[in-house]
C-alpha cells in the first residue's frame, strides 16, 4: 500500500504529464524555448520533481515511445 507522499506524488506527477500546459508543450516539441524553461522549472517545480520520481525521467522527456 502507497503511503501519503507517494499519493500525493503520483497525483503530482500525472498532472505534470497530462495538464500542465508548459510541460506538455515542451515534451510534445522536445525543443525551443518552453523545452528549455521546463528543464531549468523541473529543478523547483513540485510537479516536474514528482514526474522524475514517478516516471524516472526528467519533465521535459516524455514518457511514452512515438511511433
């Protein structure tokens, strides 16, 4: 069972990869000027901290492989 801080990471973390309009953005590019803004926001933003808990991999790389 999850405790409270993985909850709330989780949560966090999917918001990160599905709503968050300046990190969606960045990842769906993967460059140019939001790309670069997500990789220096990941270092304070609570939400890009718990997507690389969560996911391994940092805000601005997307999780899934485009085929």
């Amino acid at each position: 069972m999850l405790d409270n801080n993985n909850k709330k990471d989780i949560k966090r973390a999917r918001f990160c990869a599905e709503k968050c309009p300046i990190c969606t953005r960045a990842r769906k590019k993967g460059k140019g000027l939001l790309y670069w803004f997500v990789k220096i926001e990941s270092l304070i933003c609570p939400y890009c901290r718990a997507y690389k808990r969560v996911y391994g991999k940092p805000a601005y790389e997307t999780i899934f492989n485009k085929k």
